[in-house]
C-alpha cells in the first residue's frame, strides 16, 4: 500500500515535471533549429547570430540590466534608510508605513502600472528611459524594506550604542557595528529588487515611451507579429542567465525569507 | 539621539505619497470623472455593464477561478510529497519546481506557441488523433497558460506552510489513534490552510488581472477583462473608461487581500 502511494507520489511529480519543462525545452530546441517554421531543418547557430546583430534586441539588453542595475541600488539606499527610521517609530505610525509599504506588492500589477502611468501624465513627465526608472524604484523598495527589517529587528541596539558611547560618531558606529549586521538582508534585498526589475514586463509597458524597449516589452512587440526565432535564442540565453543567477544568489545569501508576490 | 533618527524614514514617505498614494488616487479620480469635461460621473464604472465589458468581466472571473482550483489540485499533491521527501535532498527538488519562475514571463508564456500553434507538437499530436481546430485562441488555450504560469505561485506558500508542521503533531495524532486518512484531514488539512489562502491570492489576483497571456494564446479572439482595460489606456486611449474599469477590479483585489489578511497574519506562507 505504501509503495503503491509512492509510486504515484512519484508519478505525480514527474508528470508536473514534465509539465513545467516541456515548453522550455521545445523553446530551446527550436532556438537551434535551421528553418523559421516548425519543422526541424536541421542544426544551426543562425538565430544567435541574427540575435547578436540585432541593435534592437542589444539595446533592449543594455535597458534592462541598466534599469535593473540602477533602480535596485537606488532602492536599495532608500530602503536602508528607511529601515533605519522606522526602527525608530513605534505603534501606529509604523502600521501605517508598513501598510503603505505594502500596497505595491499586494496589488495586481496591472492597477499598479496603470496609475503610475496615470502620476507621470499628471506630472508632465516624457515617457521614457527616466519614467521606467522611477516605476521601477517604486515597486523595487518594498522588496527591499522587507528584507532588511527583520535584520534591524533582530539586531542588538546596545553595540550601536556602545560604540557610540565609546566616541565613535553617528556615521561611523553606522558604517561599523549596523551593517555589517543587516548586511545579509540588505543583500538579498538588492538581488531580490534586481531580478524583480528585470523579470517584469506590465509596469514597464505602461511607464515606458515608444522609442524604448527592455527585454521583456521587446519580446512581447516581436512575439504579437508571430513566432520570431531569435527570440528562441534570446530565451534561452536569459534563461540561462537566471540559472546561473539564481544557482550564484542561493550561494552567497542564506536569508531569503522575504515575500514574493505574483509578479504578473 | 532616537527622535533625530526617525526623519530617516521620511524621504521614502514622500516617494511612496507621490508614487504609491497619489497614483491610486488619480485612478479613482479618472475612474469617476468625465473625459473632456472633468464632471463627476459614475458612467465610467457602470461601463462595466456594457455587453462587451461585462462578458470579458465574466470570462475572467471563470477562468481566473478555475486556474486557481485547477493549480491547487496540482500543487497541494506536490507540495505533500515534497514535505514527506524533506529529509532527503527536498532542497533541489523544490528548486527544480520552482526554477521556471526564474524564467521570464513573457517567455514562459511564448513557449507554449511553440508547442499549441499549427505545426506544434500538442498540435500535431491531437491532430494525429482526430482533434479539429486550432488550439490557439480557445479558452482552453488561455487557461493552459495560466496554469502554467502561475503554478509556481502556488507549490511555494503550500509547501511553505507544509514543511512548517512539526512531525511530531502528526505523531502525537497518530498516537491517539488517527489513521493516515485522519492525520491528512484533520491536522495536516487545517495546519495547512494559511498557505492555501495565500497560494489562492497569489494566483487568482494576477490570473485575473492579465492580458498577456490571453493576448499571446487567445490568438485576438479572447478578450479579457486586462485586455480591454489595457486596450482603453494604450489604443483606445479612453484612460477614463480605463481607469473607471481598474476600479471595479480593484474591488475584487481588494477583497480577496482582505481574506489573505484575514488568515494569514504572520506574512509567513508568503516567504519565499
């Protein structure tokens, strides 16, 4: 009886295995494949060669890894600051930023894009490069915040003020005793708003100008006209790359207890 | 010392008033105010009643909640096989259910042409065995993306809220005499439901709210409640009607956080 229930156990998993993979391994074939149909013209480098060449799909490149890059590290700065302030406030005060805190990762992405995009009109801004990084700080603090508040949480406040006690100046006992405490959190933080940025596609479509592309908006412009195969290729080298991303992150950080909300 | 140091939480207060506060107000004030004139009106949200608008309202909430139950079905068998494994090398196993998550989503998506339009493999395959029509563009076709996508959204919170049973709750169960059946529905079922209602939010919100996957699979012909909602802000450009319509969804998000709150207090089914 109990093997039996194993062995369907073990069914089970394969065949959702199969289910998550099948596509992406279709996809990698296919980014390999001669012809531009479905049929398998035999083995061929062509598509990441037209990927190569390609300056929209290199632009692209060069948005999302600056956007990711940038909106990340400025996150990552308001976040710890922000940490540090609102280790300081108590009660509803802290409630109240908390829950704010909050909103963009709970709330649907499409609501989320929708009035950012709906702010920058307002403004005056140029949709654009500048737009999609502010969208992108916006949604990327959170993640941030979360991560580096159980730290500060946890530390213990008297080596601060020890070291403070001792003649260090605010700064100093900062750069000294608090980060090298929060410093895992405020990694992971880092990691976590970075491939957040670079994973999403809704709240740069509605945040970014016709002239500008990340991956994610290329592929979906190209993807609408049909089946683009250099897009197989590009697939496969992003997916790659998250491998190879995650396989590094899980390595360095062991603190990744932070909320991950549905990023679509 | 401790007074001066909260100021520091005032910059992000300002970026989140004019990025996260304001922005949602100017949905409701679109949402409720009429294009040209600026009159206060509810037309834009009674918009919702418009034949067209309101089957793509329907459509997402059926598709939207048999994803989440279809996902559920799948994951919570997963997720129990996974906490019984996790003595062993449950580690990479979860890693491998969860690494297509890494992927891009719009790519996640894409690869299902690759396989379900003309020429595909599953298209093939179900012509080979007399299956008439495309597969792209049905209901069905939409529904397979969503599962895909989402799953993962799912197996994480259920296996998080089940690899935090302590075994030896199961144990004490079965010492009183429960038999595997019981111990599956009276502790672990209930021990187990924050992660549940967490796994639904996090796959019934987006699912529907989307409009990608039904603009990649649904071949132009399904037409989801995010796709006219998209349609309004970036072609049509009728952002009021846009906005007036995110307010009725933003009444169905708004509720199932409500019951996600409600049951989930610790946050901790989320953890990822």
């Amino acid at each position: 009886m109990k093997k039996l229930a194993s062995f369907f156990g073990k069914a089970w998993l394969a065949l959702v295995f199969v289910f998550l993979y099948a596509p992406i391994v279709t996809l990698i074939v296919y980014s390999f494949n001669e012809g531009k149909g479905r049929k398998w013209a035999g083995f061929s480098l062509v598509w990441y060669e037209r990927m190569l060449h390609s300056s929209a799909i290199g632009d692209a490149v060069v948005n999302t890894l600056s956007i990711a890059l940038l909106s990340a590290l400025i996150a990552t700065v308001l976040g710890v600051i922000s940490c540090i302030g609102l280790s300081a406030l108590k009660g509803r005060a802290k409630a109240v930023y908390m829950s704010i805190n909050n909103i963009p990762l709970l709330n649907s992405d499409l609501v989320t894009g929708l009035s950012l995009m709906l702010v920058f009109v307002a403004v005056g801004l140029s949709f654009g490069y500048s737009t999609v990084l502010l969208a992108h700080i916006s949604f990327n603090v959170p993640y941030v915040i979360l991560s580096v508040m159980p730290r500060i949480r946890s530390m213990n406040q008297s080596t601060y003020e020890a070291a403070v006690d001792l003649g260090a100046k605010p700064i100093r006992a900062f750069f000294a005793v608090t980060v090298p405490e929060i410093l895992p959190g405020v990694i992971s933080g880092f990691l976590m708003a970075f491939t957040m940025s670079l994973d999403d596609f809704i709240i740069t479509h509605f945040t970014k100008g016709p002239g500008i592309n990340t991956i994610s908006t290329l592929i979906y412009s190209e993807v609408r006209r049909g089946i683009q195969p250099s897009m197989n290729a590009l697939s496969t080298v992003m997916f790659l790359s998250a491998i190879l991303l995650l396989i590094l992150t899980n390595v360095i950080p062991k603190d990744r207890r932070v909320k991950q909300k549905a990023a679509d | 010392m401790t007074n001066k140091k909260k100021w520091l939480a005032l910059p992000y207060f300002v970026w989140m008033v004019g990025f996260t506060l304001i922005p949602l107000v100017l949905i409701a004030v679109y949402g409720l105010t009429e294009r040209g004139s600026g009159a206060f009106t509810f037309s834009n949200v009674l918009s919702i009643f418009q034949e067209e608008h309101l089957r793509a309202l329907i459509l997402s909430l059926v598709l939207s909640v048999i994803c989440t139950l279809v996902c559920l079905l799948i994951a919570y068998p997963v997720a129990l096989i996974l906490r019984r494994a996790k003595v062993k090398k449950s580690g990479f196993v979860i890693f491998i259910f969860i690494l297509p998550m890494w992927m891009n989503f719009l790519l996640r998506t894409y690869a299902w042409l690759n396989l379900l339009d003309d020429g595909g493999l599953i298209f093939t395959a179900l012509k080979a065995l007399g299956f008439q029509g495309n597969i792209i563009g049905t209901n069905g076709a939409v529904l397979l993306g969503m599962v895909y996508n989402y799953l993962p959204f799912m197996i994480l919170p259920l296996y998080n809220s089940l690899t935090a049973i302590d075994d030896q709750v199961l144990n004490a169960a079965r010492d009183l005499g429960a038999n595997e059946r019981k111990v599956l529905t009276r502790v672990i079922f209930p021990l187990s439901f924050p992660g549940v209602v967490s796994g639904i939010t996090m796959v019934f919100v987006p699912s529907l709210t989307t409009f990608v996957v039904s603009d990649l699979l649904g071949g132009r012909k399904i037409l989801l409640i995010g796709n006219i909602i998209e349609s309004e802000f970036s072609i049509a450009s009728n952002r009021h009607v846009g906005a007036g319509l995110s307010l009725v969804l933003m009444i169905f998000i708004l509720i199932s956080m409500a019951i996600l709150n409600h049951y989930d207090k610790t946050g901790e089914a989320n953890a990822i």
